[in-house]
C-alpha cells in the first residue's frame, strides 16, 4: 500500500503572519498621519520663527522669510546670559545627578546596612509629591540658606527631581552587572569605591546615559522651581525668560518662537549623544527593581 507524499504547505495556503495589501496600506496610512501629527507643532514654531512680526500668527507657511526674529533675540534681549545661566544649571544638575544617583545606587544593590530599605522607600515616595506642593516648603528652606537667586539652590532643587528617580533605575541597572566582578576586583586589592569606579561604572554607561539624559532635561526644560526661586535678568534661566515674551498687553511670538528652536538645540544634542544607550538603559534598569 503506498501512501502520497506529505508536503510542508499547501501552495496557496497564506503564510502565517503576513499581512494583507490592506492591511499594509492602513498601517502605513497610519504611521504617516502619526508622524506628521508629531512634526507639526516643531515644524509650526520653526516656521513662525521666520516670520516677520506682522504675519506671525498668520496661517501662511512661508511668507517674507526672515531672521529678524533670530537678531533681534540676540542682540535686543538677555537671551545669552539666560541661555547661559540654563547651561550652567543643567550641566551642574546632569554632573552632581549622576554621580549621587550612580553611587547610591551601586550601594543599594551591593551592601546591606541599617536603613537601607527606608532609604529605597523615601527615594520613591518624594516622586509622589506635585511640584505645587513641594515649591512653597523648598523655597523657605532656600530662603533660609540664602540660596535664592542662586544659580546653586537651582540645582539643589532639581537634584531632589531626578536623583531619587535615577537611583531607583541604577539600582536596577546594577543588579543586573554579576556580583563576580566586584569579588574580582577585591582579589586584586580595589578598595568598594575602587571597584565601582574602575570595573563597575564602565559597565554602566547605558544606565548612566539615560541618568544623564534624564537629569539634563529635568533642569533644561524646568519652569515652576526657575519661575519661583530666580529673578532679574541676569539670574533668570530660559524657563523664566521666556516668560518675558507674553505679557497682559500682547505677546511677541516671533521672538518667543527662535528661542523655543534655540533652546531644542541643546537637548537634541544630548539625545543624539545619548540614543543609542537610551533603549538599553532604560531596559535594564528595569529588569530589577
């Protein structure tokens, strides 16, 4: 008795997993309406900000490009000394935010001492207070330091936003480092802080890239604290300086839009640098918590 031969797959059957042309169309369709939905409003501000004022809220795309609204930002207004007095803020917050976060965390998921899981317990609940709650207690507390209007008491404040957040996830990042590699580094007579700083800390430029990352924007892009603790031209950062453009008597969009795109610079510079151990940081740091 012979018997036909089986075969993998009948010839017209479809393949599993693949998709139809309408479903491919719709799915395209789809992700283009997302992505111009995303780059409108960054398109929109680009292009407002060469406009002249006149035609500023106009509907027109392109009209009588300028870049007026660039000089006369440069050269009529604080811009720079904001500008500066931001980069000063968020590069001592990103600096002082990874260190405090990256050490911390290596000593939570390495020792055990007293406190330690009240300490991991108080770094979460501080997450858990709105900024309007938390800006009154933290400026009479600057007051009392003589830190207000101080580019310092600034970076204390954001270093309590993106330290307890960072610590948490390089705890998680260095659970995930073997515990291997700090008995190596005892065998070859590294002090804790030795072994942490040579063999660990290497290992973790992921998590520290997103620590980095997190802490540059926490600082960048800060308004409620920059509003409350800074004043005078020559102390605000751009978060408070921009609130100079609009007013109760009108707005000047024009200005206000070239330094919305100036600003993004900055950060999408340290995204760039930062991307490629975004995915991994952030992926990593959660495996443990």
């Amino acid at each position: 008795m012979t018997t036909a031969p089986l075969t993998s797959a009948t010839p017209n059957a479809p393949l599993r997993g693949r998709r139809s042309p309408l479903a491919s169309v719709a799915l395209h369709v789809t992700l283009v309406v997302a992505s111009v939905i995303a780059v409108f409003p960054v398109l929109w501000v680009l292009l407002t900000s060469l406009k002249p004022a006149a035609y500023a809220t106009s509907t027109d795309f392109i009209k009588d490009t300028t870049l007026a609204n660039y000089t006369n930002l440069l050269n009529d207004t604080p811009f720079l000394t904001w500008f500066a007095n931001s980069l000063l803020v968020a590069g001592l917050t990103t600096v002082v935010g990874v260190f405090v976060a990256a050490t911390t965390g290596y000593a939570v998921s390495r020792f055990r001492f007293p406190g330690k899981r009240g300490l991991m317990w108080t770094l979460l609940i501080t997450q858990m207070f709105p900024v309007a709650v938390l800006i009154v207690p933290i400026y009479n507390i600057m007051s009392s330091m003589g830190l207000l209007n101080q580019p310092v008491g600034l970076v204390i404040t954001y270093l309590t936003i993106a330290v307890p957040f960072c610590a948490w996830m390089m705890k998680g990042f260095f659970d995930t480092i073997p515990r291997e590699i700090d008995e190596s580094g005892q065998v070859d007579g590294l002090t804790p802080f030795g072994t942490f700083w040579r063999l660990i800390l290497p290992l973790a430029k992921p998590g520290i890239a997103v620590t980095a990352f997190y802490s540059f924007v926490t600082a960048w892009g800060e308004v409620a604290y920059a509003s409350a603790f800074m004043v005078g031209d020559e102390n605000l950062t751009l978060a408070g300086g921009l609130q100079k453009f609009v007013n109760q008597y009108g707005a000047q969009w024009g200005p206000m839009a070239a330094a919305s795109v100036l600003i993004a610079i900055p950060a999408a510079l340290v995204f760039l640098f930062a991307q490629r151990h975004l995915v991994t940081g952030v992926s990593a740091g959660a495996v443990k918590g």
